[in-house]
C-alpha cells in the first residue's frame, strides 16, 4: 500500500525536534570532558561524533522505514536479528533512561541551589533540591504526559532566547590567547591530543537522537525527503550550536579553571559559576542562569517522559491513574536513591549513557540495515557508501567502549 506523501508537519518541525532532542545537557558536559582536548581537537572529535551518530541514525531510519508506519524499535530488530538482541536493546535502552534521568536530577540539584545562592543568598542542600525537582517532575508526568511536553517546550523557547543573548554577547567578547590555551605551560596540540579518548562516550551521548526516528515516521509517513532532512539538518544545527557554545566557553574560561571545576565534581554550578565570574552585566547573568536551569529542565522532562512511554509499553500498563502513578514511582525511585549517595554524578552519568547508548545507537543501527539489505530486496531507502558506512559506524561504537572501559580502568590519561 502506498503511504500519502503528505504530511501534517514541515521539515522545519521534524528539524527542531532532533535538534531539541539533542541539545540540553551535552551543553554543560562537553566543555568539561573537551578541557583537556581543547578547542582545536575538541572540535575535531565532535564532528567524528556528529557524522557517525548522524549515519547510525540514517541506518536504523533505512531498517525501520521496511516496516509499516508505528513499527517501534523493539519490533525492528526482534524481526531483523532476533529475540536475544532485542533483550540486549531493551536493557540498554532502559539504563540509558534511568543513568539520564539520574544525571538530570544531579544537574537540577547543583544548578538550582546554585541560582538560589548567587541570586537570593538562600542557601539549601542540593540534595533536597535534586529530590524536589524529581517530586515535581513526578507530579506533573502523573497528572498529563501532555502538560510535560508542553512545559519542555515552553522551557526551549526560552532557552532559544537566552542562547541568543549568550553567544551575541561573548561571540566578539572571546580572548583568542584563551581559545588556543596561549597561557599554558604546554603550549603544543601534541600534549591535547591523549585526553580526545576520554572525552569520546560523553560526545556519542550528546548526540543521541535516535529514539525520536519511529515518532517522525509516524508524523511524515515514508516521506524520505522529509525524513532525512530533519535528521540531517537537525543534528547539523544541534553540532553547530555546541561547537558555537565550545567556542565561547573556551574563549572565555582559561583551560586550567577546568582543573578546579573537574576537581569540584564536574557539575553544572561550577561551570556556571566560572562563566559569571569571567562575564560582566545583569542581563548576561540572568540569561545564563535561565538557560542552565532550563536547559536541564527541558532534557529531564524530555528524558522521564521517553522512560514512562517505556515502562508503560514494556509492561503494557494501561492510562489508569493508579497505574500511572506506579510508572511514576518506578521511574523516580531508584534514580533518587543513587543520587542521594552520589551526589555530583552528572558527568559520570552521562558518560554512562553513553556507554550504553553505544550498542542500541551505533552498533545495532548498522546490523539492522545489513539485514534489512538481505531481507527486503525492494528498499524504500538506502544509506549511500554501501558496507563502508555501517562499517565504520561499528568501528566508531567499538572504540567508544573501549576507550570507555580504559577511562574506567584509569588507564587514559586525565585532565585533573
């Protein structure tokens, strides 16, 4: 049966939802994990980044569009390479969720008690902020799915504004001795380029689009066209607003001011903090403040509301409230109980999901898309460079995890 190439959204739509999909808190994790990389390489390895996480996700749209329109991952690749693989799938898939929504809270924790200190002089526990926000996110994702999307929109829109007035006012501001690290002792790109390894699972992770590619064919149909432009343009313009953020960060904050955020743990007060301090007017800083609370905020709810929608599917629970509140305490649980003994995880988090986000984003993508080539002679869409793309996709996820697991061992060398 052939599908109406009409459509009820633009390109522009599906662009701004991988976009928005991928831009939140890869924005305050990347300038962190590049500190020792710098600008140069920094910049070096997010486009390697981009281009595989872009292409992982082209394949796995070639795989899913065989398959008639709502198909889900899950139904995807138990058809394509099994039973056991699927269950593979399915946990990653689920820890990435839950090691997100964990970091998130972390994130919310230090960068709300942190606006409460600079702004007020209130000072509060970020552990019982951390909390808070996690109750609230709750509350909300009980009483509407609906109402946390729209918050999350809300919070983009203007997160779009403050970005603005961010870039604009640091973009001509930049110190270039600091862009290329002209203070440094070691002022050769020799002694950057060892530590690109230990950043490569948090740049994987801040690309991660690849959940949304079932929704968009359910909006535009087997509109190829339509469907490869918003994720083509979506994740070129999520890439270009981190290397436009790398480029302000690092022009403004000396390279060796990381060292003592890394040592401070890593999370987004400090980072923020760093950036005021190098930074002068009141509009400016409430701009920053606004984008760092709900950068975050807007990846949470986005983040909760994908691990409902899987639990819900997954232990096929129905809209009941009662049921509803059971996801919702199944969600929020276990991420609070690690937070409250890992407080400053929100590097490590993402890093993890990363890890993880490694095998179900990038390797099984690129099985999928040879075996679907096998099985459906008649393709509605082919990813150009034949085996050399899914190839080098696999390479690319391989050395993810083991440059992951060298990072783990504390064999890399890190920036501290």
């Amino acid at each position: 049966m052939k599908i109406s190439s009409k459509t009820k959204h633009s390109s522009f739509w599906g662009v701004m939802v991988i976009a928005a999909t991928v831009v939140g808190g890869g924005m305050f994790a990347l300038p962190v994990e590049l500190a020792g990389s710098w600008f140069l390489w920094g910049v070096c390895i997010l486009i390697i980044a981009w281009f595989s996480m872009l292409h992982s996700g082209l394949l796995l749209l070639e795989a899913t569009l065989n398959y008639p329109v709502g198909s889900s991952f899950n139904t995807v690749t138990k058809d394509l390479i099994g039973e056991r693989w699927n269950i593979i799938s399915g946990i990653t898939i689920a820890f990435v969720l839950y090691i997100l929504t964990y970091a998130y809270i972390s994130a919310n924790g230090a960068i709300i008690s942190e606006t409460l200190l600079i702004n007020w002089d209130y000072s509060i526990a970020p552990e019982i902020v951390g909390v808070g926000t996690a109750i609230l996110a709750g509350i909300i994702l009980f009483l509407s799915s609906m109402a946390a999307t729209r918050i999350a929109s809300i919070f983009l829109g203007i997160n779009i504004i403050a970005f603005i007035v961010i870039c604009g006012t640091f973009f001509l501001r930049v110190d270039y001795s600091t862009l290329m690290d002209a203070h440094s002792a070691n002022g050769n790109d020799e002694s950057y380029f060892p530590y690109i390894f230990m950043a490569l699972p948090v740049c994987l992770a801040s690309f991660g689009f690849h959940g949304n590619i079932p929704s968009l064919i359910i909006s535009y149909g087997k509109n190829n066209k339509q469907l490869i432009k918003s994720i083509v343009f979506g994740s070129l313009l999520a890439l270009i607003v981190y290397l436009l953020w790398l480029y302000c960060t690092m022009g403004s904050i000396h390279r060796d001011e990381f060292r003592q955020i890394i040592s401070a743990g890593g999370n987004i007060n400090h980072l923020v903090k760093s950036f005021i301090a190098n930074s002068q007017g009141g509009t400016f800083k409430l701009c920053l403040i606004l984008f760092s609370n709900l950068a975050v905020a807007s990846s949470f709810f986005g983040v909760t509301l994908g691990l409902f929608d899987y639990l819900s599917d997954l232990l096929k629970i129905d809209s009941s409230l009662f049921n509803r509140g059971k996801v919702v305490l199944l969600i929020f649980i276990p991420p609070c109980i690690l937070y409250l003994f890992v407080p400053n995880g929100f590097i490590y988090g993402i890093g993890g999901a990363g890890l993880c986000a490694t095998i179900w984003a990038v390797i099984i993508p690129a099985a999928l898309a040879l075996k679907s080539r096998e099985k459906f002679p008649h393709k509605e869409f082919t990813v150009w460079g034949g085996k050399y793309i899914p190839a080098f996709v696999v390479i690319f996820g391989i050395a993810v995890i083991i440059c992951w697991l060298a990072n783990a061992l504390e064999i890399l060398p890190r920036f501290k």
